[in-house]
C-alpha cells in the first residue's frame, strides 16, 4: 500500500500516488495501521471503499474478497473511442439498458464479457439476441 501510494519505482505507482491516492499520515506507522484494520480475513485483502478513489485511512477501508475487489474498481476507458458507456439492447424482449460495467451487466444478463466487447468493438454482431454499441457521449453529459 505505502509502495504503491509513494514510490514512483514500483510497477504499480501510475495507478496509485500517480494519481492522487496517498496513504493518511496515521497508517504510516505499521501499529497504527494493525489497531485501525487488525488482522487480515483469510481471502481477502484490503480495500479502498467506500470511495475506490479516495486515500487509505480509518474511513475509507474494508477487508475485500477478490470478487468486490473487481466490483470497486473504478472505470476503465475501453474500445477505439475511449468511452466506457455503453447502449445494449435486446433484440427478443425490446430491453435496452445505458451501462458502463461490462462484467456487471455480463453476470446479470448471463452473458459472456467477452463478447460484449467484441460486439462493441465491431468483431461480432450479436450475442445471444443483444446488440451492443458505444454511447456517443459519456453518461454524465461530459463529452
């Protein structure tokens, strides 16, 4: 967490202190750190929550297991125009949905990530009767 946070050397500073996250002044001391978080939950590791973009400190941490590890990370730019929202519609029900979490709609849908993807990046029309496409704008009205 400190590396990450204040080492520009390590592999992983771009996405951490490169972008603004530090570490409270409190954890910088290793007791300080064990009496707010104690001992790790065997699977689990520690998490920025509930705001993914905000520091580590004694109001912004949880143990995570990896699966809401991936739920909190924040949005990634995806696809040749580096918008992450995205219009899907299915072509049997007449549902549509504006989304920005492939792998959150994928598992609520019982679709397969992958091919959403391919399908907003042009390789594929279709999976399992729903169409996909990039929204021209993102969904906060920012182009």
């Amino acid at each position: 967490m400190l590396a990450r946070c204040r080492n520009p050397k390590n592999k992983d500073y771009k996405w951490y202190g490169g972008r603004g996250i530090s570490v409270c002044e409190r954890w910088h001391s290793f007791e300080n750190f064990y009496a707010d978080v104690g001992d790790p939950h065997e699977g689990m590791t520690l998490d920025r929550w509930p705001d993914n973009d905000g520091d580590y400190g004694p109001d912004n941490w949880r143990w995570a297991t990896s699966h809401q590890q991936a739920n909190n990370r924040r949005s990634r730019s995806c696809g040749p125009t580096k918008q992450c929202w995205f219009f899907a519609f299915n072509l049997d029900t007449g549902e549509w949905f504006e989304e920005n979490n492939q792998r959150a709609f994928a598992r609520k849908h019982g679709l397969c990530q992958a091919n959403i993807s391919a399908c907003l990046l042009k390789t594929q029309k279709i999976h399992k009767d729903w169409t996909f496409e990039f929204l021209p704008y993102q969904r906060d009205g920012v182009d």
